[in-house]
C-alpha cells in the first residue's frame, strides 16, 4: 500500500486529478501539458474530460553567466515574458536578450514540431484552458504558462496539478482563474520526493501520447 500522499506515477496522478477536474467537464476544456513530465498527466485528465490534448511548450531565458538564472520565458506565437526588475538589475542589453531569446526559440520550435508532427497547435480563443504539470516546484513555467495562453486567447485559465507548495499556489491564484492541487504538503523540497515512480519522460513518450489522444479525439 502505498502512502495516501504518495503517487505511484504520474498516470495514477493524472487519474486522480482528472476525477477532481470532473466538474469541467461540460465546459470541454483543452487541456495543456507543460512538457516533458506533464504531458502523462495531461494525458489521463483529458481522457477523464473527454478533451482535446496538446502541449504548452515554454523555455525559460537564463542570464548567460548564470544559466539556471531566468530572467524571463518564451512560449509559442511569439509570446515573450520577461522579469523587467532582474533585467535592469543585472543590466541586460536589448542584444543580449534578443540573442538569448533567438537561441530559445530555436530550440523551442523544434520541440513543438517533434511533439506535434504535422499536427497544429489547437485554437486557444474563447476557450477554457486547463494547464497540466507533474507538480510545481516554484512555479516559473506555469506562470510562462499562463501568460502564453493568456496571449493566445484563452477565456479562462486554470492550473492544475498534483502537488505543489504553497506559496506557488498563491502566487498562481492571483494570475488564473483558479488553481486545483491534490496535495499541498506543508514540508515541500522537490515534485519527485511525492511519487514512488518519477523516471525521466522520453520525447518519444510525449509524441507517442499526443498522437494516441488526437486519434481518439472527437473535436
């Protein structure tokens, strides 16, 4: 038996999250997985929704001599963000954001393209969103997240996700329409302590999911 806070994997937790989403489900939302670790989860909550699945794809800016350091993201259609008071503080010239952000995007659209295939990004506009991670740590991409969807049309946007400390959480709430957890532990140090299985997601098992729900999809 495993402990009651503890997912067995992320198919279990996306299971469970999808049963707790299930008052979405007239509404018929898309649902976004924040790859790469995400996307199983989106994938078992949008098969409980009977929704249309893609990926969010979101790369973060680092500062170049501190790479873990961001100093904002990009998502696709152009959407930049960026964290204008880190930006000034450390001085970062318009070249320097713009070579960094060309590199990212790069990068970016390959991942989106190998995800996809030739498939196009499903139409955001007028639409309930709900954004699907394995769990937030600080919560930097889901708010990149956000603000992409925001940017590409969505009429309301939830998070969602299995576990999360609490301050992601109220830093979340003020930037959505809601934010749905499972598990809310009061001592947080890493997503992965929260499930028994959390093996590294391939590209190929993003692809492989993203191709298996469009051909059960009905939209």
């Amino acid at each position: 038996m495993h402990s009651p806070h503890k997912f067995k994997n992320r198919s279990e937790a996306g299971q469970l999250l999808g049963e707790r989403l299930g008052y979405l489900a007239s509404d018929r939302p898309v649902v976004l997985g924040l790859p790469r670790g995400g996307v199983p989860v989106a994938f078992e909550v949008a098969r409980a929704l009977a929704s249309p699945l893609d990926v969010l794809v979101v790369r973060k800016l680092g500062v170049p001599f501190q790479p873990e350091l961001a100093f904002g993201a990009i998502g696709e259609d152009d959407t930049q963000v960026l964290n204008t008071q880190l930006v000034q503080l450390l001085g970062l010239s318009r070249d320097t954001i713009a070579e960094v952000a060309r590199r990212e995007r790069a990068e970016l659209i390959r991942r989106a393209e190998l995800y996809r295939g030739n498939r196009i990004a499903l139409a955001l506009i007028g639409r309930t969103v709900a954004i699907v991670d394995d769990g937030l740590a600080t919560g930097a991409t889901a708010r990149v997240a956000v603000e992409v969807a925001r940017a590409r049309g969505a009429k309301r946007i939830i998070i969602a996700v299995p576990v999360s400390p609490r301050e992601a959480i109220a830093e979340l709430k003020l930037l959505t329409d809601e934010v749905i957890c499972l598990h809310v532990p009061t001592q947080f140090q890493a997503v992965g302590e929260w499930y028994e299985d959390f093996d590294q997601i391939t590209d190929d098992e993003v692809t492989s999911l993203l191709r298996k729900s469009s051909n059960t999809d009905k939209l």
